[in-house]
C-alpha cells in the first residue's frame, strides 16, 4: 500500500472542538496505540482484523464461535482470502488476539461491527446479529471509544438502531463516543482487490464522527471516502449490489428467452461485449448467491415501504434471479425427457454448489434450491464439491460424492453449476453421459460436445 488519501472530490470534514475523552481517542489513533476489536471474525471480520494489525494497531477479535476463538489464537485462518501464516504473523507479533467474551470491549478503542444480516423466513430483515452485538457494546460503552457498523443493512440502521441502544446509559454520540457506519467491500475469492486497496466509504453521526472513523481506516486501507452521513453510506452499499443483482436478472431473463428461441446467449453475450464503450458484461446462470446480491434487494424494499414506496423495479429483478433454480430444472427435466431418460428415480451429480467458483461459501448457494427441486421431482440427487464435503439440506446432511469416471457414468446427467479451477472439464465430458452445463464453463472442450447442453 502506498497511497492514503481521501477522495478529490469529497473534502475531509473539519474537525470541530472536542471533549477530552475524543481527543485523546483521535491522539491514540493517529499514533497506533488505539486497540481495534472487531466483532465477528467471518468473511468479513477476519480478514479486516489482519488488515489493521498489518497496520501496527494490536487487534482483538471477539467471536461466539469457539472453533473460530481457538484457530485465531493458534495462528490458523479459516476464511479463503486470508493466509494461514498472516494470521499467524500476527499472532508472533502480539498484534492479535480473539475472545469468546464481550468483557474486552470496555478495554478497546474502537469496536468495529462485522456480524452477518440474513433475511428471516418471511423475507424480511433479520437485524438480531446487529441488534445483539450493539446490546453487548452498549452495556460496556465508555467516553473515548469509537464504534463502527460494517454489516450491510438498509439505510437508517446506524442511527435508528444501534445508536439507541449505544446512549441508553447516558453517553451521547458525537459528544461522549464516536459512531460511524463504513460498509465492508469483500468479494471472496478476489486476488485483486482485498481489504487494504479497495476504497472504504466511511459516514459518521456527526461529522467528528465521520473524522475519527476516516482517521481509523486511513491507517489500513488505500483510500478512504467520507460521505455525509450514515444513512449516505448504508444507501451506497446497497446500490452496489443491487446493481449487480439488476444487471445478472437482465442477463438471465435473456437467457430464458434465448433458450425458447434457439439462440445460444453465450455467444450473444460475448458478441456485444466486443462492443468498447456503453456496455458491461454480465453472465447468465442458475442464480445468485452470497450474503449480499440476494439480500440486499430485500433489506431495501422492506425499508421503501416506510416511506409508501415501492421498488418494482428491482425487486422484479431479484424475482428474476430467484427463479433461475426453478427454470435450470424445468430445463433439465425436459433434457432427459428428450435425450429418452427416465425422470422419476434418474440420477443427477450436481459438479460445485458453492455460490462463486473457488469459493468454500454456500450461503444462498442456488445449488441448495436446485438439489431440493430435483429431489421433489424423484430425481436421485448427489453433488460433488471438492470445497464442501457435507451439506444440510432440508435437515439431513448429505456428502459429497468422489468424482470418478464410475460415478460420473451413473448418472443420468452431470450439472455444472460452479465453474471451480481445478475442474478438469476435458475429463468430466469425456466420462459423462450428459452434461447440463449452467456457466458455459466448457466452451473451450473440444472432444464430446455433442453430449453438452448449455444454459
């Protein structure tokens, strides 16, 4: 990392005067002996926490999981996007520690947020993470001490949620301690861009709030962008990945078109994006995954409807993507009806059911829809995953199958739904029966194609 600026066109807020307890907290910043927790030591947690213990600032994680506690202290990591032999530098170094208790908060300076914001059964907003690690902050809240939200959430969380619960003592944000929303960028599996050169949008309660957060993060990462207010910055991030999620249902709707007309949308795609200016390629496939595309659509429609607005448009994009699984089976099912398969008791072998190639996550992986439809349908379905040796699905656990030419040849058809590295997609054509291939993943096979169905 050589560059630590704020953005041109976003100028860094004043610094108005403050209480002693603040400026002490700015002084301990500025020179590193501020101690950073950071609640929540998962895919975003982690590899925050190795960021700002590169940085010089001794960490302290605090995590319920005690398999997580005890790895962080051995030295081991169990995120993808964080070596092993990092964490464990900065074990060496005493930069790092991780706890099961929130007891160490009252000794941090700055407590940083990382807990996960599902949507609950009904498709609403479930903010008990949130909600839970801001009752334990609240309880432990002294002057001087600096909180920050990462957990992606809709617009208004920051300030309607958690700094409620943080000044029930008595303690006043922006007077007593300084909170602060900054929301996380991870993309797993991205060797590119990580956590300490993607730029970190960073609102505060008030602007001496938004001052100390900058003044934290510019100690870690690249750049960092202030904007004026948490509700600017929750909004920002859900934009983000609603974009994404509107540009992926567009592609996929022109997917199933394709399909109904004969039109291999592969190629279309990689024809118009040869075009060098007003476009952007997206992919097609059996759905989207992850925490945040299929989340956020929901976190932001819940919280429209507050103000008697509707969004139609992008929650219609996000039915798109929802119905991906539902159409790829449709398809397979008329796929071996076609080929002179049985359907009832046919044997399919799902190849990757992480949500993103080279990335162990199966959070609202479609694969788990896909394997429940296939199996209402009587279909015998099994699934190989060489990152996901077992899975829940609907209360049982099922494991991955060994991926051999004799497995490959019992099955009626082999369903490529993540397109992993190490696949070799030569072999996989040339030992299968069918291939239903939902990422385009082998068009660069040559031998077997004809036995290859695309989505």
């Amino acid at each position: 990392m050589t560059e630590r600026s704020l953005t041109p066109s976003v100028a860094a807020p004043i610094m108005p005067p403050m209480s002693d307890p603040m400026v002490e907290l700015r002084a301990r910043i500025e020179d590193r002996r501020a101690v950073v927790g950071v609640a929540g030591l998962g895919y975003v947690g982690l590899p925050l926490a190795i960021e700002f213990a590169r940085a010089g600032f001794e960490v302290v994680g605090v995590d319920p999981d005690p398999e997580r506690v005890a790895a962080v202290n051995a030295g081991r990591s169990y995120v993808g996007d964080v070596r092993s032999e990092d964490v464990a530098s900065a074990r060496r170094a005493g930069r790092v520690t991780a706890h099961g208790s929130w007891e160490v908060v009252s000794s941090l300076d700055a407590i940083v947020v990382c807990v996960p914001t599902p949507f609950d059964a009904n498709r609403e907003p479930d903010l008990s993470f949130v909600r839970a690690a801001t009752e334990e902050i609240g309880r432990r809240l002294r002057p001087g001490q600096l909180v920050v939200l990462e957990s992606t959430t809709y617009p208004g969380t920051t300030e309607e949620v958690v700094r409620p619960v943080l000044e029930r003592q008595g303690l006043r944000a922006g007077r007593d301690f300084a909170l602060a929303y900054s929301p996380e960028r991870v993309d797993p599996g991205n060797r590119e861009y990580q956590v300490g050169n993607t730029p970190k949008l960073v609102g505060g309660a008030t602007p001496q709030c938004t001052a100390l957060a900058a003044a934290l993060y510019e100690k870690a990462v690249i750049k960092v962008v202030p904007v004026s207010s948490p509700r600017v910055a929750e909004m920002a991030k859900l934009l983000e990945n609603i974009f994404r999620n509107v540009n992926i249902a567009l592609v996929n709707e022109l997917a199933m078109l394709c399909d109904r007309m004969g039109i291999n949308v592969w190629e279309v795609v990689e024809a118009a994006a040869t075009k060098p200016f007003g476009f952007m390629s997206f992919q097609p496939g059996p759905g989207v995954g992850g925490h945040c595309i299929p989340v956020d659509p929901v976190y932001l429609a819940w919280k429209a409807k507050e103000y008697d607005f509707y969004t139609n448009f992008i929650m219609r994009a996000a039915e798109v993507n929802a119905n991906m699984p539902y159409f790829v089976v449709q398809k397979l099912l008329r796929l071996l009806a076609s080929k002179g398969s049985r359907v009832l008791g046919a044997r399919v072998l799902v190849l990757g059911v992480t949500f993103k190639r080279n990335v162990a996550d199966i959070r609202n992986s479609p694969a788990l829809k896909i394997l429940e439809l296939l199996q209402d349908h009587g279909i015998e379905a099994a699934y190989h995953d060489p990152l996901i040796s077992r899975l829940d699905l609907r209360g049982s656990s099922i494991g991955s199958m060994p991926l051999t030419a004799e497995v490959l040849q019992g099955a009626e058809c082999a369903v490529l739904h993540t397109d992993h590295a190490c696949f070799d997609y030569d072999w996989i054509v040339e030992h299968a029966r069918l291939v239903f291939d939902t990422r385009n993943a082998t068009r660069g096979v040559k031998a077997g194609r004809e036995k290859v169905v695309r989505l």
